[in-house]
C-alpha cells in the first residue's frame, strides 16, 4: 500500500534538481514560463507536461530553441550577456580576457555569472577587417564562416578591389575580408626582378643578310597598379614591343655595322624598349645581345673573310718589316762610305767573328781587307 502510494505521488509530482552554477528554464505545454533557481523542487505535473532545461553558467552560450522569447522576457538579463547582431554587424568575444568566438549576424546569449565575458562589437562597412589582434582572431575556428583570409607573400603587392572598384595596395602580410559585404578580389602582382628572354629572332640587315638573334632584357614592375590594368599580359606586350624594336634597330644596319656597333645597338634596343615598359608600369634596367648566329653558308664566307684579313695583314707586317731592313741596310751604307775607318772596324768584326771558328792569319796594310781579298781573287 505504501508503495502505491509512492507510485500516485511519483506520477503527479515531479523533482527537479538545478545544480549549484545552473539555472533552469521552466517549459509549461511547450511555452516559456520563467526561472528556475538552483535547489531541489516538486512540481506538479499529472500530465508531464513541465520541462526544465538546465543552463550551466559556465558554458559559453544559452542554447534553446526559444531563446528569443526567453531574450524578450528579460529574464536574462543579469545573467547573461545579450547580443542582437544585425546584417552588417559581427561580435568579438572574449571570456576572463581570451578570445572565444567571433559571431554572425545572429541573437546570441552569453552567461556572464560565472565568467568575466565581452564583446566587441565590429561593423562590416570597411569590407577589410582591421584589428590589433588580427592573427589570433583568425585563428579562431569559427574565423571562416565570418572572414576570408588572404595572404600576400614576400616580393609582391596585393591590388585589393570591391565590387570592380580598385581600393588599394596591400603590402605583404595577412589580410582579413567579410564575407557576404562585397565582391571581394585581391590581385597579386610579384615587384621581383625578371629576365625576359627575346630569342630566335631571325631578322634581315640592311645588307639582305639573313641572322638569328637572342637578346636578354632585365626589369621589374614599379607600378603594379598600371601593370595589372594597361594590358591583359604586360610581360607578354613587352616581349612583343622588344620583337619590333630590335627588328627596326638591326634592320637599319649592314652586318658589318651590327657586329661593330653592338653596345649602340644593345642602348638603342634599351631606349625604345623603356619608352613602351613605363606604360605598362615596368622598368626595363638592361638590355644585351646574347647571340648572334649566322646561317652556314654565311659563317662560312665570314670565315673565309676573317683569314683572308688576318693573312693580308700578316703580309702586310712582313713587308714593312723587310722594307725596315732594307732602308737600315741603305743608311748604314752611306754612313760606311763616308767614314773609311768606320768600315776598318766592320772589317775587324768580320775577322773576329771568324776567327772563333778556324786558325786565321791576316795581313794588315795600306788598305783595306776588302781590297787584298779582292786583289786574291
């Protein structure tokens, strides 16, 4: 009988416990009806139609089907920190001084009983999201449904527009963007030094001679902003602007004017390339011609040329050297026949000469060696 009477009180009563650091929220037939404290209670409740959900003060966030209406009861209001985020309007939480979530538009209810908790509340007008404490914010793994992170990398620029309106240039570094304020479009562009290749030019002098020609061309962008905007390939136009201008530079001159002139020609190339570059925001800091290759034939006969040179110079040297001699020969002549004791003392250097070589007697006189040997033969 007694346990009847347990079993009836159990079904039309029902306990309750709210833990200490909770509070309860009272349903009544699906409807919000009020605050249940922490302590043990017996409710009335034949039909079982009284729920009560527990909230822990320490949790982050009231979560309940029907926060809305709790929201509009002000029944939280001095437990719980209220937020009503709209469209354009997002929230930095931070509980005992961390950082714990970044929220959405949305309505939101943070127990501030237990905790210490704030939000900083950030507006997404500036589509560009800026903040002293950037890096741990987007850290946070709920960063990615509020921003979209970008990176700009060391030795480029980053051209930021909105909605096809440029904005500005980002230096390299992190940079954060709502999402949902705006097309957003982050251009990169590398300010880098560069080699632009212009080879396999085969090109026509003035000479009707037929050459390849590869020239090396070094720059880099100094206006990224006309780099990325004159042209849909700035690299490609320039390429294709050094093509005609080393055509006309070469073309105006014969062979032999090229291989002589290259250094003209390399500044020639240089100018009329640097005028076309600053259009497209690029500087062209040098130019040089790498090669230049003639046909087989042509190196042929360009060979032929060379030797045929360098032995008309060879002769040429030999002559002169000869036509030297022969003039020093003469005047020593001359000086000999004016000076009879000067020929005495080649005369003496001849025996000498000989003497070292075989047993010699002279015989000196009135005249001259030359005379006696003449006399003998």
């Amino acid at each position: 009988m007694i346990r009847l009477i347990k079993n009836i009180k159990n079904r039309l009563w029902k306990r309750v416990h709210v833990p200490k650091h909770c509070f309860g929220l009272r349903i009544d037939e699906g409807e919000f009806t009020g605050i249940v404290e922490p302590g043990v209670y017996h409710m009335f409740d034949p039909m079982n139609r009284i729920t009560v959900d527990l909230v822990k003060e320490r949790d982050a966030f009231v979560r309940h089907p029907q926060l809305d209406v709790i929201v509009k009861a002000g029944v939280l209001d001095n437990r719980a920190l209220v937020l009503d985020l709209a469209d354009g309007e997002r929230a930095l939480v931070t509980v005992n001084g961390r950082l714990h979530g970044v929220l959405a538009a949305g309505q939101y209810a943070l127990p501030n009983t237990f905790n210490q908790v704030k939000a900083e509340i950030i507006t997404t007008e500036k589509v560009r999201f800026e903040h002293p404490n950037l890096e741990t914010i987007l850290a946070d793994s709920a960063a990615g449904l509020v921003f979209n992170k970008q990176d700009v990398t060391e030795g480029h620029v980053g051209l930021f527009y909105l909605n096809g309106t440029f904005q500005e240039i980002l230096k390299p570094g992190r940079y954060a963007f709502f999402k949902g304020a705006g097309a957003v479009k982050l251009l990169m562009v590398d300010l880098r030094e560069r080699v632009l290749d212009v080879g396999g030019q085969e090109i026509m002098t003035e000479d009707k001679v037929t050459l390849r020609l590869n020239v090396v061309a070094t720059c880099k962008v100094v206006n990224a902003r006309l780099f990325a905007e004159v042209a849909e390939d700035a690299i490609q136009a320039l390429y294709r602007d050094a093509q005609l201008a080393l055509r006309a530079t070469v073309g105006a001159r014969t062979l032999d004017a090229l291989l002589a002139e290259k250094d003209t020609v390399t500044d020639e190339l240089a100018e009329a390339s640097r005028k076309r570059a600053k259009a497209l925001g690029i500087d062209v800091m040098s130019v040089g011609i790498r090669d230049i290759i003639l046909p087989g034939d042509m190196r042929d006969l360009m060979n032929r040329v060379t030797e045929a040179r360098k032995a008309a110079e060879a002769n040429f040297i030999a002559r002169r050297e000869e036509t030297a001699a022969m003039r020093s020969q003469a005047n020593t002549a001359k000086l000999i026949e004016s000076n009879p004791t000067l020929m005495r003392l080649r005369e003496l250097e001849v025996l000498e000469k000989i003497a070292g070589h075989a047993k010699l007697s002279v015989v000196l006189g009135e005249k001259g060696l030359a005379d006696r040997v003449v006399n003998l033969l």
